[in-house]
C-alpha cells in the first residue's frame, strides 16, 4: 500500500468516526436551525401553478393509449434498464397508469375530459391488474405496480359511493394487493426490486429503503379508508426502514449497504431524493422522531441543494451522477416531499409551498409533460403524474 492510499485510507476513517459520534442532540439542533432558515424563493403564484398543471393534464390526455392504459415498451434506445419482456413491461405500465390515475383524480376531478380517461383507465386497471406479478426470478419490478395501484384504487374508492358493488370490487382489489405484497416480500421485511442472490420462491433480496416507503406509504391510504394492511408485514416492513436511517435522517439505498454506510449515495445528497419517502411512510406508522422541524428542514434541504439532484436528472445511466444519483428519483423524491409537506400543521405548510412548485414549474418541458429519466414511453407519463400531484399540494387550501 503507498503513502497516498495509507492516507485515503486514513481520512475514510476518521470520516466514519466523525460521522457516528454525532449525537442525537446535534443533529436534532441542525434540523431546527434548517427549517428556520428559510430560503428566498420566486414564489409562482396560483394562476401559474394551474396554468401549468392545465398544461400537464392535456399532455397525459393526449398520450393515454387506446386501450386506457399509459406507457409502452417502445421508444428504445441503445441504453436501456434490465427489463425481462414481457413481465417487466407489464410492471412498467401498471405502475404508470396508476400514477396517471391518481394524478388526474387529484388535479382535475371536474375534467370532463379527464374523468373519461379515468374511466377508461380504471376498466384497464381493473382487468389487468390481477395478472401482475414478477417478470422472473431476478426481476420483481410489480412491486412498484402494486404499490401505486393501491394508491389509485384508494382515489377511485372514492368515487360513486353509491354503487357498492364497484366498492366491493375495488376493496378486494386492494387486498389483492396485499396478498402479492406478501408473496414477494424479502426475507430481511420490506422490498426489493432484484433478486441478484438466488432467486428464489420467496424472494431474497435486500431490503430497499425507498421502496419500502413507497408502500408503507400505500398501505397507510388504505388503511385510512377502512381496508388494513397485514400488521405482520407492516412491521417487518417498518423494522427493515428503521435499520437503514442514519441519525440525519438520510436513509441507506439498501440494507445490502449497512456496512458502507458513508459510500456516496448513503450521503445526504445521495438521500435526497429518498429521506422524502422514507420519512413521510415512517412518519404516517408511528416514528415520533420524524417531527415537524425534521420534515421542514428536509423540504429547506430539497430546494437549497437541488442540484444534486437536478444534476442527475436526464442522464441515461442511473447512478453516474454525483452521490451516485439516478435520474429517476428526481420526481419521485419531490412528489413524497409534497406528501410530506401535508404531514405539517396547515398554518406552517405556507413557507415551503413556493420551493416545491418553483421546482416544478421551471423544469416543465414544452410539450407539457415532465421527466428526470429516460425509460422506454413510461418516462413522460409517470413523471408527470409526480409532478401533477407535487404541484396540486402547493397550491392554498380551498376556503
């Protein structure tokens, strides 16, 4: 070993150390220093803010396919994900379509237009969504599908509460849910969306924090109108979270990661597209640690040191960015740090409003749509629908 890796080796360590001995006093003084700390913003106001959402929701009409559904396996490229056909792709546009469906639902329940595409895409959803399951032993992307399928199928519960039998139908769908939530979850709780080990019956991977986040987040909807998750994978599922937090409220990408827990994406700015997620899910089952400073301080963090984020967005290789970000985590992150937002009192949500739709509105593209990742046709459909549901938590309560 020369002197310069003796060296390397050296500070690595004493950054590990530094990095541990912060006590939990520290970091709770940070955080209450961030959320008070406000920066100044070019706040849109609300005209802007629906005249761009307007913008998004005629971009989604106009690229719903035929059959009800949104995205497709085509638009390739020289450089595409892992994507076993046709299961992947099944996985790909279940999760898509839901998405869409609880964007349009949120953002224009009095679109006539938009009602009948929801219609059309709830017939898709409830015809397709039974056959979902993973592509191969390796490959288990439907957990996506099923997590925002559940969020969707929450939204349309909500409709025509008249016709119990349709309710009936969509409840025994969200138990579905569940069941193949079960099915696929990792031995260690919570999920993964590979199964590099040994791909087996049940699947052995590693425990994934912002996956996790994304159902547990899910789970808590469905909860909340009156069909319960099973409390047995709801805790494995919270444990597995816990696990991987660190004491700043960054979150490992995986618990495969415990033990490199200073490794770029297990930064802060390699979290910041998923201390959102996971947050808001362990926030919604309990954790009394995730306060209102945290989850402010963390939204200040989001808008500050967006270029993290932003620098990874469009690039066609995930992970190549600095901190190891991938593009794809760019609208994600700041549709759960809406949700987030909705977690705080309503008299403090005010400051934060304006960072969030700011981001947004200066990323719309021309056609109307949003996207931070190049994925076949599902990128324009499911960026959009984040961002839809990102901007209608910025605008003001209703009186």
């Amino acid at each position: 070993m020369n002197i310069f890796q003796q060296i390397m080796r050296a500070s690595t360590a004493c950054a590990i150390v530094l990095a541990c001995s912060t006590s939990f006093a520290d970091v709770e003084q940070t955080q209450s220093n961030e959320a008070e700390d406000l920066p100044t913003v070019d706040a849109p106001t609300n005209a802007e803010i629906i005249a761009s959402m307007d913008k998004g929701i005629l971009f989604l009409l106009q690229k719903q396919n035929a059959n009800g559904s949104w995205g497709s396996a085509t638009r390739t490229k020289s450089l595409n994900i892992y994507a076993p056909v046709p299961g992947a792709h099944h996985a790909f546009r279940t999760a898509t379509t839901a998405l869409c469906i609880s964007a349009l639902l949120e953002s224009a329940p009095e679109n006539a237009d938009a009602m009948q595409a929801v219609a059309k895409a709830e017939a898709w959803l409830i015809e397709h969504l039974p056959d979902l399951r993973r592509a191969t032993g390796d490959a288990i992307y439907n957990v996506w599908g099923h997590a925002y399928s559940i969020q969707a199928l929450v939204r349309l519960h909500a409709l025509k509460p008249e016709d119990a039998e349709r309710r009936t139908k969509i409840e025994e769908l969200i138990q579905q849910q569940f069941e193949k939530l079960t099915r696929y979850e990792s031995v260690d709780g919570g999920w993964g969306y590979y199964d590099f080990r040994y791909e087996a019956q049940r699947p052995t991977s590693s425990s994934i924090s912002f996956v996790n986040g994304a159902v547990l987040v899910a789970f808590a909807e469905a909860k909340a109108i009156g069909v319960a998750p099973p409390e047995r994978i709801v805790n494995r599922a919270i444990a597995a979270t816990e696990r991987q937090k660190k004491s700043d409220f960054s979150y490992l990408y995986g618990e495969y990661l415990k033990d490199r827990p200073m490794r770029e994406i297990n930064r802060p700015g390699g979290s910041l597209g998923r201390t959102q997620c996971c947050n808001c899910a362990l926030r919604e089952w309990g954790d009394t640690s995730i306060t209102d400073d945290v989850i402010k301080s963390w939204l200040v963090r989001l808008y500050v040191r967006n270029g993290w984020l932003d620098i990874g967005r469009k690039r066609p290789v995930p992970h190549e960015s600095w901190f190891q970000v991938a593009g794809y985590f760019y609208y994600f992150g700041h549709y759960y740090a809406a949700l987030s937002l909705k977690q705080l009192p309503e008299d403090q949500q005010a400051p934060f409003r304006p960072m969030l739709a700011r981001l947004m509105l200066d990323r719309q593209e021309k056609n109307g749509s949003w996207w931070d990742y190049p994925l076949y046709d599902y990128h324009e459909p499911y960026g959009t629908a984040y961002a839809l549901m990102t901007l209608q938590r910025c605008l003001p309560l209703k009186p």
